[in-house]
DNA sequence: TCTGGGGTCCTAGGACCC
DNA sequence: TCTGGGGTCCTAGGACCC
C-alpha cells in the first residue's frame, strides 16, 4: 500500500538562523518580511510568548523589545540554501518527491508489510536535525490532504514527537474534530466564512457535508477538498517540476515614489533580476507587464497595470529594459504616492524554442552582439557572487529602496560571512 | 412584432498556498 | 512614520465564430 508523507521544518527561517548560530538556540526570535514590514517566522520560544503571526513589524516593536526577543530581517539565500540541503537528504529516503515550498516536500512510500512508517520517519527526522540541525514533522496519509492534515495533527499533539499516521488509528473522527476548518489546506478566508455560516467548524464536519451544496458554492476546488479527505486520490504526486508559467520580481518601497524617474528606476532593477531569473531557468518571456500601486492603508487609492505582448520572445535584459521604460510611463500618476511596483514575465517558454519574428526585430547581428554580452555580464556576476557589473540606471541612490536594516549577516553561501569560531 | 444555439478562446479577478 | 513576495488554479463573462 502506498502512503503520503508530507514533511516540513519546523518554524523554517527561525530554525535556520538558529542553526548557524547556535547562540540563538533556545531564544525567542522572530524574523520579519522584506522592508521589515511584517513577522514571517517565530521560533518556538516566540510562538510562547504570545507573538502572532503576520502582525506588523511597528505594531509589536515595544513588546519584543521588552521581551528580548532576537529581531531579524529576512536572509532569503541562506532559507534557500538549507533547503536545498534538506531537500537533497530527503530524496535519499523515498521513491518520489515533490518539492512543494521553500520547506515542503511530499514523498510518497510503499508502506512495509507491518504497515508501520514510524521507524521510518523517526530515521528521517534523526538523520535531517543531526544533518542540519533543523527539526522537522512528518504526517502521513492516503493522500495529499490527509498527509497535510496528520502533519498538523502531529504539531499538535505534543505526545507525537513530530510524527503522526493518520491510517493507524481506530478514532478518525475525534481527530478530524480537532482541525479547526480554516486550517484545511485549501480553505482560506473566505470559504471558511461560508463554511462557518453554514454551521461547519471541523474537518470532521467538512468530510460529512453535503456534496452538491460544496460543488455548488466551492465549484471543483472544494469538491476534491471534500473527496480528499474522504480518502479518495485527487490530487497527484508531481514528480517533474513543472516549469514556471510566470516570473514576478515586485517590491514595497521603502518610502512612497512620487516622481516618475524613481519608478523607472525600481522597475529597471526588477526587470534586471527578472531577466536573470529567468536566463538561470533557460525560459524566455513574449508578455511583459508592469505594475504599481498605492498601500493597502492609504485613503486615495490607485492601481494600474500595462502590458505589451511582444513579437519574438526574450530574455535579454538590454531590450526588456526598453521596454519597461516605455511602458512605465502609462501606470505613473504624479497625484499619488506609489507604495509598490513591479514587473511580470509572461507566456514563458523554453530558450530554445523560439517564434522567430519575420520582420527580424532585434536586428541579427545586434542581438548576437547583445547576448554576448549578457553571457558575460552573467558569468562575471555568478563568478563574484554580488552585482559587480550591472546597469547604470540602478546606481543612483534612491531613498524608495528596501529597509532591511536586521540582517542576520551570516551566510552559508558566502564564503567572506561564514562565521568564525574562536577557541 | 417576432431576433437561436452551440461552441471556443481570452481575460480579469478571485481565492488560495507558503 | 512603519502592514511581504512569488506563485497557481479556477470561474464568469465578453467577444467572436458558424
């Protein structure tokens, strides 16, 4: 019999930062967004004090100050790092994997002839905290959502060190009663109002729903939400990574744009890294589109997008660029401060396959010339680790660029920050 | 005066995930 | 003063076709 585990870490970014620096073991800490808006991560001891998830960063400032608790802006290449790393040990254990988040993964498993998975997660979860130090959970069930929900049950249960089957035990319901509707994977805000409104609080209550009422509010999404948790297969392994469909690169600013050539200049660096983004996955894009917009919290609210589909598909950065800078001018508005930008690559396909135009736009030799040149800026910036060569555009000093004044400064992916040990 | 039916494709927007 | 970023999927409705 097969069996689907889904395995995460525990508190990710806060156990990562624990794990390089073992100092911060056994202390609250919490690490926030970018421009150190809003807390993403706690570690157990935060979750203890009370510290919620999501909750701007100003609104809680005092408290953590008074509480002492370790305050770090997010380190995005070190998370990815590790989780290369767990991701690596994680295929040693099973047949398939899918990598489904930063740290996610569901495997699926032939249960052995006893039925009885335990000692091989516990060998799982040994191997990756001696490894690297992080904590994980493993659920396991007959199907995604059941895997999804024994992982929450295994968080919750305190007696479960980390591990629960959701097939091996005789009181389902009990179980399912305790998993609070909006905790489903695939109920989010608004379905779980409905659903409250209607009287369903658990899981337990979803599973014995009436299905026709689920297809007609919920349509095919909530259907095999429904159909999951009864125990039926709805929703595959995907064993190949599917390709990406869109690349996005956007950004709050640190403070609100209201000048034209300060949008220019943020949409200029996203498309910069979008193109790259996208030259690293060999994909190129033949839709382009930019946005902005004011905060959320503002009381004169503006938002805009434009698009330009282009004739021959691209990753070159030298005509993106162009591009961008054309068409910012239609979502720039001088009466309204901008919070956010930025820029979509879409309609994506692989490098080699190209729709060659026919009027032959970028001209031929050029656009060799061009990509040469863009090879080369790559492979000196790979080689260098950081942006030694890049546009002139993004030079200047803008004041709209991203606070990220807490970074933890350690790295597991640059050699001049690893940390230095004295004995 | 009465004004069809069946289909496809595209897009914008909603909802969700981590 | 200060509220993240990057994705996917689904649906409804409009445009268009014969």
């Amino acid at each position: 019999m097969e069996a689907i585990a889904l395995v995460d870490g525990n508190n990710f970014y806060a156990s990562c930062e624990q794990s390089i620096n073992p100092s911060l073991r056994g202390k609250p800490l919490v690490v926030l967004s970018n421009n150190d808006g809003c807390i993403i991560a706690r570690s157990s001891e935060a979750r203890a004090l009370r510290i919620k998830m999501g909750v701007p960063y100003f609104k809680v400032k005092e408290k953590l100050k008074k509480e002492k608790v370790v305050v770090l802006s997010s380190n995005y290449s070190l998370y990815g790092d590790m989780s290369r790393r767990l991701m690596n040990l994680l295929t040693k254990y099973c047949e398939q994997i899918e990598i489904y988040s930063i740290d996610e993964a569901f495997i699926s498993i032939n249960r052995p002839h006893d039925n009885n998975l335990y000692p091989w997660a516990r060998e799982i979860r040994t191997s990756i905290y001696q490894k690297l130090g992080i904590n994980i959970t493993v659920g396991i069930g007959s199907n995604k959502l059941r895997s999804k929900l024994a992982n929450r049950l295994a968080k919750k249960i305190n007696t479960s060190s980390g591990i629960f089957d959701l097939e091996k035990i005789n009181n389902e319901d009990e179980y399912l009663r305790k998993i609070k509707i909006e905790n489903i994977w695939g109920i989010g805000y608004q379905t779980s109002k409905w659903l409250q409104s209607k009287g369903i609080k658990n899981a337990k209550e979803l599973k014995e729903m009436n299905q026709y009422e689920i297809k007609k509010k919920l349509g095919i999404v909530g259907e095999r939400i429904q159909l999951e948790l009864k125990g039926y297969k709805c929703l595959p392994i995907e064993k190949v990574k599917k390709s990406k469909k869109e690349i996005r690169v956007s950004r709050s600013f640190g403070k609100p744009i209201t000048k034209l050539e300060d949008l220019k200049q943020a949409l200029s660096i996203y498309t910069i890294t979008a193109a790259e983004k996208m030259r690293l996955q060999n994909l190129q894009a033949s839709t382009v589109t930019i946005f902005t917009r004011t905060s959320h919290y503002s009381n004169s609210s503006y938002q805009k997008s434009a698009h330009k589909i282009l004739i021959e598909s691209t990753n070159n950065t030298i005509y993106l660029l162009k591009i961008v800078l054309e068409l910012s001018k239609d979502i720039y508005h001088p009466d309204y401060k901008l919070a956010k930008a930025g820029v979509i690559m879409q309609d994506l396909t692989p490098y080699n396959y190209s729709q060659k135009s026919i009027t032959n736009y970028p001209l031929k030799g050029k656009s060799e010339r061009e990509r040469d040149l863009i090879k080369t800026i790559d492979f000196i910036n790979k080689r260098f680790k950081s942006e030694k060569i890049t546009w002139g555009i993004t030079v200047k000093k803008g004041s709209w660029k991203m606070n990220r004044n807490l970074l933890s400064g350690i790295s597991t992916t640059n050699i001049s920050r690893i940390p230095t040990i004295i004995i």
